[in-house]
C-alpha cells in the first residue's frame, strides 16, 4: 500500500524504517489497536463491528483517568477510520491502528493478527516487528531472457496448518529517470535492430553507468550474439534487483528461471541473499496464483534451513555461556546492548512492564482477552514484555528474528545470543 496522509490518519507500507519511529513514545497514553481483516465480501462484514468493539474498549479504559472532551480527541483517528466506508471495502488480512495525541498510523497486514486493544505509556509493535523481521517473506525474481519481473512474496501458515501464498508486483526503475514498470525488458537495455552489431542502449546498472558500453555482434554466430546481449541482460537485472529490493529488503531472493537461464544469472549475480535453489520453469507460462505454489515449496526449504542456523546458532551460545532463554536475564542484557540475535516466539505476549534503564522486569499474569466480539471491558492497560525485549534489542543493534512457537528453542517465548565482548 502506498503511503498517504488524511487528516490525522497516516497510511504507511511496512517497513523496519517505518516501525522504527515507534519505539520511541510520544506522550501518553500510547493506543494499540490490532485486528484481523478480511479482503472479500460477505466475510469483510464483520470487520467493522470487531473494529467498534476493540474503541470501546480503549473507550472504556481511557474512561478512567480521562474526561469526555479528551477522550474524543485520543480516539478522533479511530473514529474517522470507522467512518471511511472505502477503506472497509479494500482492506487486507490484518489492521494496525497505533494512535497517540489525537494522531494515527495505520499499516496494513497480508497475514492475519490477533485482536487487541491496549493503553500504556508505549505502542504495542511486536506484530509490526514480526511482520517485517519474521520468515514468511521474500523477494521473488521471475526471469526470462527477453524480461524480468519481481515480486514481494509472503508465505506462511495459518492456524490451520494450511498454506497461504501471495505474489505482489514490486515496480522496478529500469532506465535511470524513468517511470517505475512492473516488468524489465530486454529492450531497455538491448538495441533492437539486428542488422547493426548489437549495443546497450543504456547503462548496465541501475544509475546509468557505462552509459555508452558497446558489445559487437554479427561476426560470430547469431546464437553466440544472443548469449551475449542475454548476458548484458542478466547483468542488468542483476544490478537493478540488488539496489532497488535486496539491499532495502534484506529478504531472501528466489529465482525462478529456466535451467540454462538459472546457471547464467547465478553464475554473474553478485546478490548474497540469492538462495541456493531455484524454481526451474518459464515463468510466463504460469499464472501469479501457479508462480506463488511453485515458489512455496523452495521458499520453505530455504526458511527451515535457516530457522535450524539460527536455532543451531543459539544452542551453541548458550553451551558456551554466551546465550539465554530466560526472559529476565535476556531482558537485561538487551537494556546492556549486549544481544546479537534475538529469536522471540512470533505470537507471544507476555503481560508486564520492562524498566528500560536497569532491564528489570514484572510480570502480571493472564494474556489479554479477545475483546473484538464485545468491547464491554477496559483494553489492557500494560506492557507486552516479549515485544519490549524486542523492541529494546533493534534499538541497540540487535538482530530479531521472529519464530513460530513450534520452532522456538526455549518455553520462555525468546532466545538470546550475546555479543562477543
């Protein structure tokens, strides 16, 4: 979704740089609202009412420290939300509301969420920081030797077990100073006649260099010219794929290439984040539903290989006294700066507060109820501690990875790796 200011509502596409902000409260109270959102009708029907139902429960628990007038001001955002009957009618699979002083930042999710409504002196982002650090996503590149188009790929299952797949175009800069397109021709960079020795038309790269690079042809055989403008070609996409998604991404890259095609490309990429293997067909003769399925399998091979680094990693940390999976110890050394790595359960929410100065940690108990149905009690007014330990851990330039319980390595809900020091 592209980014879009209305009013007091800010609509941001999910990013680390957009989560970032966020870990740094403004003035209290600090509202949360979390709820899982449904694309088609009749099923998007009950979307608004879940919606209604988490505002009256900040409602509810502002109600206690706060009068009407402020009330309406804290919850004004939440309520023209509600009142945009086009933004009912387009959603995802899952809604963030995070609202403070009136003012609102809204992101949309392609996976559902669990449903919550809270008040506390910080934003609740665990499910932001899941979203944009968990292993459910990847760059896809789906390539041809005349054209070339990538993808924003999220995989995941949901609570079922059933797996969920979707493909979004990501709009690529070919040709420096022109408008973004969803495919990269060969064209772009090629000169199209065939009578002339062949030629680039345009820098290698994605920023123009080597604007005037010339590759003769017609003095061997036309195939031998072909691999060669299919080289510059591979070079091109190459480049444009590392700066414009890999390097802002950080995401796996999957190619999906036919066999001769895949060698080469894989043979000249420079891209560290390419996975070992490749999805071996031509993807123009599919479907983006068929190209997603197809992409599924290899993509998971890929994420249970690393979930097993990370977990492996861990293990061996901890062996040597240089990890925890307890939730205090790994609170205060994530307070110290001293967390590398931190693997936290992706759904966890552990109710307490963090003293962001010493790491000290207090525990209250019972997870938040469901309240999306009802909306007759007070949302939760504490603090999510896996995701303040999280949190805590990005601010000092720790890395999260985000697991599924089922793939955690502890019972505590996280797993820390030191720093060396």
């Amino acid at each position: 979704m592209a980014e879009r200011t209305t009013g007091v509502l800010e609509f941001q596409p999910l990013s680390i740089e957009a989560v970032r902000p966020l870990f740094d409260p403004p003035a209290a109270p600090c509202l949360s609202l979390y709820l899982p959102t449904h694309r088609n009708v009749p099923d998007n029907t009950v979307d608004l009412p879940a919606f209604t139902h988490l505002v009256e429960a900040l409602e509810l628990a502002l109600s206690a420290t706060k009068p009407p007038a402020e009330i309406e001001r804290l919850l004004h955002p939440f309520r023209m939300l509600a009142a945009d009957r086009r933004f009912w009618q387009h959603t995802q699979d899952g809604l963030a509301v995070l609202a403070a002083d009136g003012r609102a930042r809204v992101f949309l999710f392609q996976r559902p969420v669990q449903p919550l409504a809270m008040t506390a002196t910080r934003f609740h982002t665990l499910p932001l920081v899941r979203a944009v650090t968990g292993l459910d996503r990847c760059d896809v590149l789906a390539l041809t030797s005349r054209s070339a188009r990538v993808f924003a790929g999220r995989i995941w299952h949901d609570p079922r077990g059933d797996a969920a797949d979707r493909l979004d175009p990501v709009p690529l800069v070919s040709v420096p100073g022109t408008a973004p397109v969803e495919e990269v021709s060969r064209d772009d960079v090629i000169s199209a006649e065939t009578l002339e020795p062949h030629r680039v038309k345009h820098g290698t790269g994605p920023t123009g260099r080597a604007a005037t690079a010339f590759v003769h042809g017609g003095f061997g055989s036309k195939h031998d010219d072909v691999d060669r403008d299919t080289e510059i070609f591979v070079r091109h996409v190459d480049e444009i794929v590392q700066a414009q998604v890999s390097q802002p991404t950080g995401l796996p890259l999957v190619l999906v290439a036919q066999g001769r095609l895949a060698a080469m490309f894989r043979g000249l990429t420079k891209n560290p984040l390419l996975v070992d293997e490749h999805v071996d067909l031509d993807p123009h003769l599919v479907g983006r539903d068929a190209l997603a399925a197809a992409v599924a399998p290899v993509f998971a091979r890929a994420r249970a290989a690393r979930i097993a680094r990370e977990v492996r990693a861990f293990e061996q940390a901890r062996d040597h006294g240089l990890g925890s999976g307890d939730l205090a110890d790994v609170a205060r050394a994530a307070v110290a700066g001293q967390v590398a790595t931190l693997l936290v359960e992706a759904d966890r929410f552990e109710s307490g507060r963090l003293d962001r100065a010493t790491g000290a940690v207090e525990f209250d108990g019972d997870p938040p109820a469901d309240l999306s149905r009802s909306g007759d009690r007070p949302a939760v007014s504490g603090e999510d501690l896996t995701g303040a330990v999280a949190e805590t851990v990005i601010a000092k330039g720790g890395a999260v990875v985000a697991l599924a319980r089922i793939a955690m390595p502890t019972e505590s809900g996280v797993a820390a790796i030191y720093r060396y020091a």
